[in-house]
C-alpha cells in the first residue's frame, strides 16, 4: 500500500447523467479536459449515474468537464472515500459478498 503523501489525495465525485451514457462517452469528456487531469479514473457508469476518482484540485474541472460534454449531467456529491459516497447513495450500494461461517 503506497503512503497517501506519495500518491495524493483523491476525491470520488458522483454525477447524475443520462441513462443511455456509457463509461466510454464518460471517458471521452474526461480524456477532452486541457490541461489533462491525471490520475482520474471513472469506477462506475449505469443506471444513470456515474462515479470518478480525480485529485482534489481537479474537482471542479471534472464536473464542468462532463457537465459541458454530456447534456443534462450534473455533480451530486463529493466524497474522500468511495464507501462515503455509496452510504449517501442508495442507488450506488453494491451487494456484499457472503462470508463463510466457521464451525470449529
């Protein structure tokens, strides 16, 4: 695991958008921000929302990114951690995985 201090702090961003938007139109208004953002990443699209991991500081040009790329998109919320975000969320939770009981 590297030290945050090395990596850099990420911010995991929510937006509402059209249901018929893919991970790939996503990628291309993210790809499309001058200067490039590095270190963004998109984690989800479906169901017409979508999540992207960027740098603090590139926030706001990420949301303005895909606000101006893909009509009728929007920011809802912000988070440190993606696991904040999908608990705001209901509609961004992914099933847990079953554990195995032991029984010794």
């Amino acid at each position: 695991m590297v030290v945050k201090s090395v990596r850099g702090r990420r911010r995991y961003v929510s937006f509402s958008v059209p249901s018929e938007t893919s991970r790939d139109d996503v990628l291309a208004a993210l790809s499309a921000i001058d200067p490039p953002v590095p270190d963004f990443k998109v984690i989800t699209c479906k169901d017409g929302k979508a999540v992207v991991r960027c740098p603090p500081k590139a926030r706001e040009a990420v949301s303005d990114a895909l606000s101006r790329a893909i009509p009728g998109s929007r920011s809802l919320n912000a988070s440190g951690t993606l696991r904040a975000l999908r608990n705001a969320d209901p509609d961004l939770k992914v099933p847990g995985r079953r554990r195995r009981r032991h029984l010794f």
